[in-house]
C-alpha cells in the first residue's frame, strides 16, 4: 500500500506505484492478474475509474511483457463483469496493453476451504484465475460500504474472487 499526492487521478496512481516499485517481483511472471473493483454496471464513483487501471497499466507495461488479465465478479446487483468493462470503458483499453478480460463468474472454480462466521468449514468456489495468476493486483478506490464499514484491497481480492453462481 502507498500514497501519494497529485493533481490528478493517473498521476496519483503513477505516483502511488512508483513509491513500491521495489517491492514488485515482476521478473518471472508468466501470468499477472488485475482485480478492478466494480460493483456496479451504472456508478462510476463506485468502481475502479478507468484513469486509475490506464496508470496501472501503462506502469505494468514499462517493465513488463508478461500477459494481464483483467479480471471481475461484479456485485450482486451487476448482470455482468463484460456488461462493466464496457459500461467503463475497460474494453478500449484491450488492444494498446494487450489484454485479457475474465468474468470469473463464468470460468472455472476451484474449490477452498473457509470458515463460515460460527468457525465452521465451508467450502466455497473461487476463481481459479485468481489463484494461479504470479502476480495479483487488486486497484480499488477505499469507500464505505453497506455492510462494512471499510473496504479495499483484501476484500476486493478475496470477496472478489468467490464465484456467485456456484456458491450460497
């Protein structure tokens, strides 16, 4: 986690990556994976902007040629990860990053164990795609939410990645 100060939203997310780019192994990586946060097809104050993930991208890209994916599972109330990427804009970007978008709604999952909120075992479906990627990076905007009262990076990951159809 980093921050930093700018004038405007891609410079910050420039700037942000910059501060850790130590701290990213990006040698070796056959497959890196990005977890926007969109959950909803309509609010754009809700999401990931696209100025943030074109920062993000265009940092990747400097160092790196390794294929990225764009990868999402949309809030309950979205139709679809696709119907958010264009909604957004995201899908503009797939020819200058060379990229591939996922709906991880509709790729395979594999199961995980988890505990439910009375300890017990749980197993729940996951996006394999979020667990074979080298490298994972969740970028979302830190909000309030209504069922928590923070959310980012982790939650994003990790809520993010559970596939809706297949799990209660």
């Amino acid at each position: 986690v980093s921050l930093a100060r700018a004038v405007d939203r891609y410079s910050g997310v420039k700037a942000a990556l910059e501060l850790v780019q130590a701290d990213l192994k990006l040698e070796g990586c056959r497959h890196i994976l990005v977890k926007p946060n969109l959950t909803s097809t309509s609010r754009l104050l809700a999401v990931t902007h696209p100025e943030a993930l074109r920062a993000l991208l265009d940092f990747l890209r400097e160092r790196t040629a390794a294929p990225i994916a764009i990868g999402e599972s949309t809030g309950t109330f979205s139709r679809s990860a696709f119907a958010a990427f264009k909604r957004f804009g995201y899908l503009e970007l797939g020819p200058r990053y060379d990229l591939q978008f996922l709906d991880f709604n509709q790729g395979p999952g594999v199961p995980v164990a988890i505990l439910d909120s009375h300890l017990r075992p749980l197993s729940v479906q996951v996006a394999r795609a979020a667990l074979e990627a080298d490298l994972r990076i969740s970028i979302t905007p830190p909000k309030t939410h209504d069922f928590v009262i923070f959310t980012g990076a982790v939650k994003n990951f990790v809520m993010g990645s559970v596939l809706r159809r297949q799990n209660p």
